[in-house]
C-alpha cells in the first residue's frame, strides 16, 4: 500500500498544500477523497456540519475574559466600589474559568458562543467483506491541518508550554478564589497579588493567540499520511475484502479545531454501528517517529483505549517484531481517540512518536511538508493497521 499512499500524500501536501479547518482547501481535499473512494467503485457519502474555525480561540476568549476580571477588581481596590467590583471580577471569572476548563474538557462554553463558525465534512466509504457481516470497523484519518502553533517550535517551547497550561488551571481557580473573597473584603494585598497573579495569564494568552497570526501548515505527516493510509486501504480492501467484517472508510474534517468531524460522524452513525472497532490513523509517517498504538490520552481527563484493541494491537506488535510496533502514553494533546472514547466507543488510537520528544515529528510546523514524511516508517504502519483489521476479523 505505501507506494499507493505516498501517491495520495503527495498530492494532498504538495497538490493542495495547506488545509485548514473549514477552509476551501480542506474542501478539496475532501473533494479529492471522493474522487477516490468513487474511481474506486464506492459510493463516497459527503456530509455536512458546522465546525469552530479555531481550536485556539476559546481558549484566547477565557483568558482574555480572566484577565479583564483581574483588572477590574485591582482597579476598583481602591474606590468605594471596591466589593462591586469584586462581584463584578466574580462573575466574569467564573464565565472565564468555567469556559477554561469546559474547552479542555470538550464540552460546550460561553467561549464558543464568540469564536467563528464554518461549514466542513466528513467523506465515507464502506468496503463490503466477502461474507455475512458479523463485525465492523471504522478507519479515520482527518484531512485538516493546524496553523504554526509557538508552542510547537521547539521542544523547550513545548515544555514550557505544558507547564504554563497547568499553572494557568490553577492560578484561574485561585484568582476566583480571590474574587470570591473581594465581594467581602476590601484588603488591597489580595488585590495586588492578583494582578501578580494575572501576569501568567498573559503569558499563555500569547501562546494561544500566536496561532491565529500565523498561516496554517502543509501537513504532510499531520495528517496527510493518515488520511492517505484510508485511501490506499480502500483500493487493498477492493482487492483483498475480508471475511466477514464491514470497513467504514472515513476522512474526517476539523480535527486540529477539537474533532468536529469524528464527533459528527459518531453522532450520526455510532447508533447504526454499535459494536464497530475505531482505529484512528493520525501522523503515521514522520521521519523519527516509531509505529505506536496509544493506551490513552490525558489533556484535562484521562481517555482510554479498548482493552479489547489493545490486546490486538500487542498480538500483532508481538507476531511482527520487525514493525517495531510500541505502546504510548498520549500526554498534553490528543487525538481523535479521545472523541471515539469519550462518546463510548472501542477504539484505539494510531499514531506515531519521536521517541525523544514524546510528540509526531515537526508537529504544527512549516517543515512538516512531504519531504519530511518517511515511505518506511508509512509502510510499516500500514502493515500494522493491516495485520490489526485482519485479526479483528479472524472468527
């Protein structure tokens, strides 16, 4: 297959270039997918949803808000509107911080009601088995690529980032704490300590409007490959059908914007496919980077892969030793996975690690074009996304 993907790769990356959420780029990606899935015999689903233009922007709205409470109460310490100004600083804070933590968790928020809203898809095949269908499994592989992210430019960049994020969590919670008690109080000391305080938030407001100034990137590894590895499987699965398992063949939309399009695509088909296997295909090709399946993803909260799929996947890695196919722990960011788990569905996530850095090679970076994507590396995760589908459908 990989001589088959890098064909797709290479026009996904150097024919259409850069593909950012909800933009007319990732529309003709997907508008390639079709072209695919149909040249191939299949009949190509297009479907539309409404997506954030943005994963970064929420997160700008919340600080920017906490910030703005800061202000008002340091400003207001000093008049006799002192405590209103602390229920005022309260109430926004409590909006900011509740919005926070809510975008980190996924959910909806205050924060999404202000960022931009656009039209996307999801594009999908199902590739029939031989026989009677007694299991299914769903292949992802999103199309959309991030902006030049600053915290992704550097590995030092990317640890102080990680930990900025995690004081940013619990400074909101203690400036709210602070508010809270100005309501009651008038004591300037917890008022300069929360403007200190609120020097941090500015800091990490940097971070996350950096993105929005910035153009978005070709994509090659992230996720090109991925997207390309469904593709190419769909031409194997028309050769080679399996026995009796069901194959939705699905380029997903808007993941870099916090997975709009798998969310869509599990609200409209999760109930048709109940017992469906998720394998999620993300940055599979990356110079530097080793066949990984992911065992969880912790941002805010933890989110697991099936047990089930995770014993599969060490089957394989164990029966191919030659893969070099190692398990992961996904940590600061997440992928897809985490959206399939936390809908309830079994899934495991493919993705591939520099085994220094802990993340996919150039991650968010303009060098991640389609000379950096390694044909071996592509291979071989081909040939483990393979040998997995082919073991789930073993009787």
């Amino acid at each position: 297959m990989s001589n088959t993907a890098l064909k797709h790769v290479e026009h996904l990356t150097n024919t259409i270039g850069p593909r950012g959420s909800t933009t007319p780029e990732e529309k003709k990606a997907h508008e390639y997918c079709q072209q695919v899935f149909e040249g191939l015999g299949y009949q190509a689903h297009w479907e539309e949803y409404y997506s954030a233009t943005s994963g970064w922007m929420p997160y700008s709205i919340a600080l920017g808000l906490l910030v703005v409470a800061d202000l008002i109460f340091y400003f207001t310490g000093d008049t006799f509107n002192a405590q209103m100004g602390g229920l005022a600083a309260s109430v926004i804070g409590l909006v900011a911080v509740g919005s926070f933590f809510l975008q980190l968790a996924k959910r909806d928020n205050p924060s999404l009601w202000f960022t931009p809203m656009a039209k996307s898809q999801n594009v999908w095949a199902v590739a029939t088995p031989k026989g009677e269908v007694k299991r299914r499994i769903v292949v992802s592989g999103h199309v959309d690529t991030h902006r030049v992210a600053l915290a992704m430019q550097a590995l030092r960049l990317w640890e102080i980032f990680r930990l900025l994020t995690t004081v940013t969590a619990v400074v909101s919670i203690v400036l709210l704490g602070h508010f809270l008690y100005g309501i009651v109080s008038p004591d300037p000391l917890i008022r300069q300590i929360a403007l200190y305080l609120g020097i941090i938030l500015i800091v990490d407001l940097v971070f996350t409007i950096h993105p929005e100034t910035q153009p978005f990137v070709k994509g090659g590894n992230d996720n090109a490959t991925g997207a390309a590895a469904v593709l190419a499987l769909a031409e194997r699965l028309k050769r080679e059908p399996l026995a009796n398992t069901e194959v939705y063949l699905v380029n997903t939309g808007c993941e870099e914007v916090n997975h709009y399009g798998m969310a869509d695509w599990i609200k409209r088909h999760a109930a048709n496919t109940p017992d469906a296997f998720y394998l999620v295909l993300d940055n599979i090709g990356g110079k530097g980077s080793v066949v990984n399946y992911v065992l969880d993803e912790t941002i805010l909260f933890t989110q697991k892969a099936d047990g089930g799929l995770v014993g599969i996947a060490e089957a394989v890695a164990k029966e191919n030793p030659d893969l070099g196919a190692t398990p992961f722990h996904y940590r600061g960011l997440d992928s897809e996975m985490s959206t399939c788990a936390r809908y309830g569905q079994k899934v495991i996530g493919l993705l591939n690690f520099d085994p220094k850095t802990k993340l996919p090679p150039l991650f968010h970076t303009l060098r991640d074009d389609f000379g950096n994507v390694d044909p071996v590396v592509l291979d071989k995760s081909e040939r483990f996304v393979w040998e997995i589908m082919q073991k789930i459908d073993q009787p």
